[in-house]
C-alpha cells in the first residue's frame, strides 16, 4: 500500500494540524499518572539538543586532534559522531511520535541545551577530557529521563533511552582506558 492510499487527497492537500511546541501549554497536559507529558517531551528535547552539541564536539575533536594516538582517536571519534546522529534523530523521531515538535533551528536547540561545556584547547588529553565529561553528564541525563518516561508510562522512551545511558558510559570507559595508558 503506498502512502497516498492511507489518506484521501484532501487530507495529504490539507495544512498540517498545528502540533505544541516547548510553549508552557505542555505542562498543561497531565495524564494520569500526575506526571506531565509535556515535562518529558522538553526533557527529551534537551537531551536530543545536549546530543547535538555532543555531535559537533566529537566531529570537531575528530578533525582536530593530534598525537601519539591520533589513528586510534580518529576512528573512535568518527564512530562518536556517526552514533550520535543517530541517538539525536531517535529521539527526536520520540519527541515527534508524542506529536510534539522539535525546534526548527539552532538557536532553539541551544536554549533547551543545559550545562554543555565546551572544549577551551587543542591538547589532545584536554578536549578528550572535556568530551569525556560531557559524554558522562549525557548518561546522568538519560538516566534521569528515564525515571520520567517510566512515570508517564512511556517504555518505548525507557528502552531508547537505557541504550544511550549504555552508549555514553561504554564510551567514557573506553576514553578513560585510553586516558590512563597515557600517564
């Protein structure tokens, strides 16, 4: 069956039905549980915009570094930002299937983005560190979104997110490892 056989032609002709945003009517939305269906859409949306910088940072740090270890560190910071793409694109497809929308730019994603810390050198073991502890401050992040997604009883959000909080704790042991063999 193809896509215009599901829907008449003056549904796919129609305007879009306007879907919320980050505005505060989703905090508006309480389903049953107590817990706002709207606090888990904004949290997921400053994951996918905390995921984003994470992107940019690892793709940076894979152009950029330089060292003894440059082939190793070249090819797991490719596999960063290659994974990273994905988990944002996950999790925006999340935010979507809630019928909420992301925000169109990235001014938008910057201002739902918390405590990114951003990398001040070219040392190697420095923007490693720095990408290390935001990798771990996303895992906390994933965590604590769990807690919600299990309150709003969402466990297709519970899944996603405990494989990301796997992603970025398997990629800070992995960073430290290489860390520590460089004392």
């Amino acid at each position: 069956m193809t896509l215009s056989g599901m829907f008449s032609q003056q549904q796919i002709n129609s305007e879009p039905a306007e879907a919320p945003t980050l505005g505060e009517d989703m905090l508006e939305n309480e389903e049953e549980t107590g817990v706002p269906v709207g606090e888990l859409v904004r949290q997921l949306v400053s994951l996918a915009s905390y995921l984003d910088k994470l992107y940019t940072q690892s793709h940076l740090i894979h152009l950029n570094i330089e060292g003894p270890l440059f082939f190793p560190l070249h090819e797991f910071f490719k596999e960063q930002y290659t994974k990273l793409v994905e988990e944002f694109d996950t999790i925006a497809e999340l935010v979507r299937s809630m019928d909420y929308l992301m925000p169109m730019c990235e001014k938008g994603l910057n201002s739902a983005c918390p405590r990114f810390v951003h990398v001040k050198s070219y040392n190697a073991r420095e923007m490693t560190t720095t990408y290390l502890k935001n990798l771990e401050m996303c895992g906390m992040m994933a965590k604590e979104i769990i807690e919600v997604a299990r309150e709003v009883e969402a466990p297709d959000v519970e899944n996603f997110l405990a494989n990301t909080v796997n992603f970025c704790f398997k990629s800070s042991w992995m960073l430290k490892s290489t860390l520590r063999s460089q004392t």
